[in-house]
C-alpha cells in the first residue's frame, strides 16, 4: 500500500502523531536507563522503533465506547489511550501510585476507565478475552470495536486460531493487529511460519486480511480506519499484519545478536519518527524549531514522571492480601 | 418440599438467574440445540434464544476466554465445559486470566465469572475422561471453588456463583445428574464458602466433598450399625474452605478421616487433612487419615477402576483406624 497523501491531514492532526511517538520514544529511553540503574526489574519489553504501530492505530478509535488490549510490550499502548506518564512509570518501578498499585510491572499495565485492558504475559492468551471483548459489545447492541494488538510470536499459538475462527463464524467488532516486529523472542518470523504473509492467516476465517507498512503512521492509521469502520457499520473482523521492527533486543536482558548491524541500520533509516517529521517539513508544515519545542516537552514529561515514580512509596506489606477477589455488590 | 434430580437443580438455577439479569448467558460446547451434552441446558435455547445460549465449537481454550473477556467487559457468562477433562485445554485461560486480572490491575477489574461441568471419574471412562480435578482449581488464589453434592447445594451454590463478581469453578459430577433430593420451590441461596453438617455425630468426622459425600453418608451409616457415631462434613466450598466448621466437628470428635477421590499428592483432600493435624495437633486421639483415589492414572477395567476409587468399604476401615478397632 502507498503511503497517503499527507496533504489531506490537518497539521494538529499530524503533530498529534508525531508528538505521541516521541513522548513514547522518550520514555521508553529512560525506561530503559532505568533498568540499567536498577529502579526497574524483571522482564522490561521496550517498544522503539515500533511507535507508528500503537499511534498510527489507536487515532483511529473513540476510547468512550471502544477497546484496547495487547500483549506485554505495552508502554506505548498505554501512553498512547491517554494513560498518565506517571502512573506508567510509577507502575515500571512497582510503586503504590503505579496504575497497578505495583502488582502489575512492565508487563501488566491496565486503565479501566480508559478502556485500556492491559498488558498480558502469556503469548497469545489475551486474543480470546479481545474476542469476549466484542462478544459484549454485539451482546449488548452497542457502537463499539475492539483493536487487539500482539506479536508474530502469538501467530502460531492455538488461542490466535480458536479466537480467530469464532470471530468469523459469529461477525465480531474485532480489528485483530498482528505487530510483525519480525523476531518472535530470538526467532526471525520466517523460521517459526509456513507462510511469510502472516495476513494471509485471515482467509482461514473467513475475514479480509492485509499487509501495512508499520513504519509509517499514516498508513497505519489508513489501514486501521478502513478495518474499524468494516467492524463498526457491518460488524465484521479482520486481521492486518503491520510490519514493524524493534531496535532493541526482545527485553532489556537480551543483545540481540542474533539480528546484523546492517540490518538494523537499514530500519532506523526508515524510523517512523523521522520519516513523519520529514513529509511535514517538506510539506511546509513544521519547522525544526517546532521539533526542537515538541522534543523538549516530551523530555520534561518524562523526566517528571521519573521524579514522580522515584518519590513515590513502595506499597505497604498488607497491601498484598488486596485485590484478590471483589466485594460482591448483591 | 419437591424432589428433583441434581440435573434439574442446575437447569432451574440457570434459568432463574437468566431470567433474573440479562447480562446472564450460557456457552459452551452443545449447549443449545442439542441441550447440554448431559442436559443441564434442556430448554434454555427455547426459552432464551441463541443470543443468551451459545453453541461453541469444540475450542474450550478459546471459548473460555471469550467468556472471561465478556466478563471483564461486564457481562455474567456461565461457562459449561462438557467435562473437567476438557477444561485442561483452558488451564492457561482460567489460571493466567480470570483469576489474576483483578490482581495484576490492582482491583480495576471484576470477573463475574462461572465455569461448570462435571468433575471425577464416571464408569467406564479410562484415564483421561475420569480425573478428578479439584487440586488445580483449588490450588489458584483468586478463584472460588466449589463442589456441590445434592440437588439443593446445586441449585443454591449456582445461584450465588452466578451473582459473584469473581470467577467461580464448579465441580459437578456424571453420576450426579440423577441423583433426587428435596428442592423448595422458594428462591433460596446457598453461601460460598460455608461447609455443612450432613449428618450429625460424635465419634469421628468424615470430611469430604462432591460425589463421595454419598459414600462417606453410606458408611456412616454402616458405622452406626456397629455402634460407631460418625459425622459427615461436606467441604461444599473448596476455595475458600470453611476452617471454622473443620475445627469446630473435629474438636467435637477429637478424630477424622478425610476423603477425596483425586490422586493423593498435593490434593485438596491431603491439604485438608494437614490442616487438621495442625490446627487440631491438641484434639486429636489419632492420626488423621486420607482415603483417596489410588495413584494411577485409571484404568477401563470395571473391577480396576473401582479398585482406584474410594468406596464406603475403604471409609469405613480408615474410621476403624483412627478409633484404633483394627
């Protein structure tokens, strides 16, 4: 598909995306120097170079009736629904004031009110509870659409299959967004699927699927609107493999030697931050000095939510027997 | 007082509930048109339609998340799975999802969620349709586990499992579904969490849960005859497990057997059973003892398999035990 015309977007618009991928670019920077420094532990799944996938995709939708669920490299999903910085980052270092109160971490971000459900460790397991998502949705007759997003790893997990064919057989509001960052884990993509085309997999189950640049927000945002609106106004599905590319390694504890110099080169030569920011400049509607602001109100965003996560208490020992099940209310 | 069978007790549970709240609905394999592999269903897609009784395919991973995340949205599923053997294939669903979401989003989210089916071993089944499965569910903080054994446990347990907001597993049982007792036509409820007395005594306590509640009541009674006063506690709830009732019969008694028809090691029965030697390390007159299913994998073999399971034969010899009779 042909990158749009970046003419027919209005500048807020276009500065919307391009300040949402660097704030998420900005902090997953320090989230990872974080964990260099320790104040964050366990599995810390970064999300550079992947940021144009969660911006391009969650513009597209109305949080007020409609719903988002990935899988555990979730900083961007959260920061993009609309999540406080602080809360994500206080969350990250396990804090009381974190989104989770400290029992969730990296990996288990959620925000209810935002319609943000979460966050989810187990590869592939979340794509059934998307599906129950839209069940409630049609069940109750409402306006709404879910995006599930997860990774070319979940592809092959049985949960994606099941999943997938009820959302065809019953016409599920369901926009299924497989983010091929091309590396399961260690594991190129090619070496874990009988087909290269991941989108291919739609045909199975009866739902149109396509293959989107995820290096360029708008046509990400293209695609997504075009699968949103089929599952708003016709209550179908369907699948888009947006393919991507992550910088780092799978988490913070791997090198990622099992990818080239070159070619991780050539994909930050295509990095989705500077490819938007260039057609806007070239198009005469922003100026360096305009990144140069854009770039240092991120920073500071983030360098409070540093301090805010940094000054914020550890949950209190008795907080662990909390949360486990609800009061039930009849 | 009517009596219905423990099927019906179920069917009636259902159906008032659905009628009762609208975001109530029922899924699972052959539920609808077919009505329920054991008839559990029977009329409910008549009555309900297909919207409210939704046939599945045979994807007990995928349509137990699917319930679990119509949950989270704010619906009330009751998830039938054909059998507990089947419910394997959405371990990872029920353990990692339903009952952890509350937890990992530090309380945003409810689960009013209920998976059910029936649990253990029936006749003739071989190994992987008759396991009895209660140590997996029972093991997970954030689910609430219950095992019913008559009808007006079933219907009442159901009841208050389908206005929980947390997921609840219910263990029925093949060998059940016929079983009658009384039913009051009034609504009624039966509290989560609260064993009960089935039958009063003073020499020994039985306690026990789900299908071999029935045995434990069977050789108490042939106890009785030997001048043996047995009472019989049924659990009910696995998860949470009614410490206060535990300890209350076996102060009484000063002496207990517990039975549990799942393997031996690391059950529900085996937890029971340390928990009473430790919290009634005072009390007791004698070890406490555990009749449990053999472990072995069952066989198909009629005489082999009920070699494996407990019988009121095998309750009856550990109550002579521990009353040093032998």
């Amino acid at each position: 598909m042909n990158s749009p015309d970046i003419t027919k977007y209005d500048k807020s618009f276009l500065s919307s995306l391009l300040q949402q991928m660097l704030l998420i670019r900005r902090f997953e920077e320090k989230a990872a120097q974080m964990y260099g420094l320790r104040k964050i532990g366990g599995f810390c799944h970064i999300y550079i170079g992947q940021e144009a996938v969660c911006t391009g995709a969650i513009a597209t939708v109305d949080l007020a009736k409609d719903y988002i669920i990935t899988a555990y490299r979730d900083h961007g999903h959260a920061l993009t629904v609309g999540m406080d910085p602080k809360v994500v980052m206080a969350e990250l270092f396990g804090k009381i004031t974190g989104c989770c109160r400290g029992k969730g971490g990296s990996m288990h971000l959620f925000d209810e009110q935002k319609h943000f459900y979460g966050g989810h460790g187990i590869v592939g397991s979340h794509i059934p509870l998307a599906t129950g998502m839209a069940v409630k949705i049609k069940y109750k007759n409402e306006d709404g659409v879910v995006l599930c997003f997860f990774g070319d790893g979940a592809i092959h997990q049985g949960s994606f299959h099941e999943a997938l064919n009820m959302a065809g057989l019953w016409k599920l509001p369901i926009v299924y967004i497989c983010e091929n960052n091309q590396y399961g884990m260690g594991t190129d993509f090619r070496r874990a699927s009988a087909v290269n085309e991941l989108s291919k997999l739609a045909a199975s189950y009866n739902m149109p699927g396509s293959r989107v640049d995820g290096m360029d927000v708008l046509a990400v945002y293209q695609s997504v609107t075009d699968a949103v609106k089929l599952a708003r106004e016709r209550s179908k599905p369907s699948l888009l493999e947006i393919r991507t590319y992550r910088y780092l390694g799978h988490s913070m504890s791997d090198p990622a030697t099992y990818r080239t110099k070159k070619e991780v080169a050539k994909y930050k030569s295509q990095d989705p931050i500077v490819i938007l920011r260039d057609r806007m400049t070239a198009a005469g509607m922003f100026t360096e000095d305009e990144y140069v602001v854009m770039d240092k109100d991120c920073k500071s965003i983030v360098t409070e939510a540093i301090d805010f996560a940094e000054q914020s208490k550890n949950p209190e020992i008795e907080t662990l027997y909390e949360d486990i099940l609800a009061e039930t209310q009849e | 007082m009517p009596e219905i069978t423990y099927r019906e007790a179920l069917n009636q549970a259902i159906d008032e509930e659905m009628a009762r709240d609208d975001r109530v609905f029922l899924i699972g394999e052959e539920v609808a048109l077919y009505n329920g592999a054991y008839k559990v269903s029977r009329g409910l897609y008549d009555k309900y339609g297909e919207k409210r009784v939704i046939d599945t395919p045979i994807t007990e991973g995928g349509f137990t998340g699917i319930g679990i995340g119509a949950a989270m949205a704010g619906l009330r599923p009751v998830v039938e799975w054909m059998t507990f053997n089947f419910s394997i294939q959405a371990l990872d669903q029920v353990i990692n999802n339903a009952a952890k979401m509350r937890y990992m989003s530090g309380g945003q989210f409810k689960l009013p969620i209920v998976f059910r089916g029936p649990n253990g071993p029936a006749e003739y089944l071989a190994a992987q349709h008759s396991q009895a499965l209660a140590a997996f569910y029972a093991h997970t903080p954030g689910l609430l586990v219950i095992s019913p054994a008559t009808p007006y446990d079933a219907k009442g347990l159901l009841k208050s499992a389908i206005r929980n907001d947390n997921p609840v597993v219910m263990m029925e049982a093949e060998l059940l579904y016929n079983t009658k007792g009384d039913v009051p036509k009034e609504e009624y409820l039966v509290p989560i969490g609260k064993a009960d007395i089935k039958r009063s005594g003073t020499d020994v306590t039985l306690i026990t849960f789900g299908k071999v509640l029935h045995l434990a009541v069977s050789a108490a009674e042939q106890l009785q005859a030997e001048g043996v006063s047995a009472e019989v506690l049924d659990l009910r709830s696995l998860r949470p497990l009614d410490e206060e009732a535990i300890v209350a019969s076996v102060a009484k008694t000063g002496r207990c057997v517990v039975i549990d028809e799942s393997c031996p090691v690391a059950s529900v029965g085996s937890y029971v059973a340390w928990l009473v030697s430790n919290k009634c390390f005072d009390i007791l007159d004698a070890q406490v003892e555990l009749v449990a299913g053999l472990d072995v994998p069952m066989p198909y073999n009629h005489r082999l398999e009920l070699q494996v399971q407990p019988s009121a034969e095998k309750i009856v010899t550990a109550v002579k035990k521990v009353l040093y009779k032998n």
